[in-house]
C-alpha cells in the first residue's frame, strides 16, 4: 500500500534527512587510507547520537537476512555493492567506498547513500562516481507529479546503459516514511511512461547502484548481508530520499 504524506510530515522526514546528510559528510571526510570501517561506523553513531537520531539500520532484520543489521550505516568497499557490515581491515589508497545511512527522528526516516574514492583515485573509478552520481541527479528531475515511476528508473538505467556500466535488476530503491522500507519499489530498470503515476506526497528513496562490469548476479557474502558483484568488478552506490511536490522533487537528505 502506498501511503502520501503531507508537508508536515515532510518537515519530520528532512530533519532525519539532515541527520543523515550531516554524517555523510562527516564520514567521507574521515574516510582516509589507514582507517578501518568500523571507525567510521563510529563517526557515524557519534554524529546521530549528537542529533538525537536513532539508526534506521542497527538492528534491522528483514526476513531474508540471517541476523539483525548489525551497525550503524553501511560501508562497502570495492566489489561490495550494498549493505556492507563495517569491519576492521583498513581501507586502502584508491579504494573505492560506498556509505549508506539511514537515521530516524520523530518517527520518520531518511535514508541516503554516497560513492568516493579514499587517498588518489585512478580515472576509472571517478568515471564510475561520476555516472551513478549523474543517474541519480537525472533520476530525482524525473520525479514530478504526473509522471511514471518508469520515468524514474528509465533515467537510471539509461545512464548506466550509455556509460558501459551493470546494473543488479533486483536492487533499487523505495518508498520511505515512518518505517525505512515502503511501498512502492523504485527499480533501476525500467521504460518510460509505464509504471505508477506519481503523485504529490510521495516520498521515496532513489538509489543507482553501477559496477563496471555487465549485468550478472550478485554474490551474497558469507557474512549474509554483504552483495558483491559476480565479476568482482567496482560499484558505486547513490541515494536520496526525496519528496514528490507541485513545486518539484524536493530532496530531504541534505545537510
Ligand atoms: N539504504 C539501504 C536500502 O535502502 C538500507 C540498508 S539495509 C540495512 O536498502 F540493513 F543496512 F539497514
Ligand atoms: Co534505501
């Protein structure tokens, strides 16, 4: 069931997006060679414990996952697409990093992830960056009242399709409110036109995730929550939740 919420309910849901914002920023500018992800899971657990936030993430536990999410944000790093647990080995000179977050505040969620290179970047991975950063841009622009939930997800797939870059058909992104994961899906394939209408008071998390091989499975890690590419090849990871308004997409997860 798809549920539209009002512009107060919208207010809620940009401060839990703000939070969010506010420790992306924070953990990619922690983020340098020699740290180990746990630590930034640390940032991350200061950051909202400062706000009065709580984790959309700690603790979550969807049928499909062996055990409850066991920390604060995700780090996947390299070949991880998704839902990395932050670990100890430390992050490396040109690795390439995704950080998701998702923090909740007064009922509400945001959830938000970003993709960057830790210490010097070889050109492939800023190409990669760029695209999934470009998809998302394209795809919140697409997100209007009256348009289809297929103009959405066409965006990002064509961005992937000009750039040469994989995409995982069975992850995307949601619809997002009082609990982190909503209907309706926001896949990252899809044709234009088709699809749900969108209507004001939606709200819903976009999120492109690229590798640079071709389309192929994934691999869930041992850990069980960890999704690596098949080819081992790099991902990037980007997403904001934003709001469907007569004035526009209007994007809650800023700082
Ligand atoms: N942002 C992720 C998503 O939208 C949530 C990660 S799942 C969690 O699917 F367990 F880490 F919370
Ligand atoms: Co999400």
């Amino acid at each position: 069931m798809v549920t539209y919420r009002s512009p107060r309910e919208w207010e809620v849901m940009r401060e839990a997006g703000r939070v969010v914002g506010l420790t992306l920023d924070a953990v990619r500018e922690a983020a340098e060679p020699g740290m180990r992800p746990r630590d930034l899971d640390e940032v991350a657990a200061r950051i909202m414990r400062e706000h009065g936030a709580k984790s959309s993430f700690l603790g979550y536990h969807p049928s499909w996952a062996p055990m409850p999410y066991p920390a604060t944000i995700c780090v996947s790093v390299n070949d991880v697409v998704v839902h990395g647990i932050p670990g100890a080995p430390v992050l490396r000179e040109g690795d390439l990093v995704s950080v998701d977050c998702g923090a909740e505040v007064g009922g509400y969620h945001g959830d938000a992830a970003v993709s960057f290179v830790v210490g010097t970047a070889d050109a492939a991975a800023l190409r990669l960056v760029d695209a999934t950063r470009e998809a998302l841009d394209r795809a919140i622009a697409a997100a209007v009242p009256g348009g289809r939930m297929g103009d959405v997800s066409a965006a990002v797939e064509g961005t992937a399709r000009a750039a040469g870059y994989g995409i995982l058909e069975g992850c995307g992104g949601h619809g997002i409110g009082t609990e982190m994961h909503e209907d309706p899906p926001v896949p990252n394939v899809g044709r234009p036109g088709r699809g749900m209408r969108l209507r004001e008071g939606l709200t819903i998390a976009i999120e492109p995730m690229f590798h640079e091989g071709g389309d192929g499975d994934a691999r869930v890690l041992a850990d069980g929550w960890s999704i690596a590419t098949a080819d081992g090849s790099r991902a990037a990871h980007f997403e904001h939740t934003v709001a469907i308004t007569a004035d526009g997409p209007v994007v809650m997860t800023l700082p």
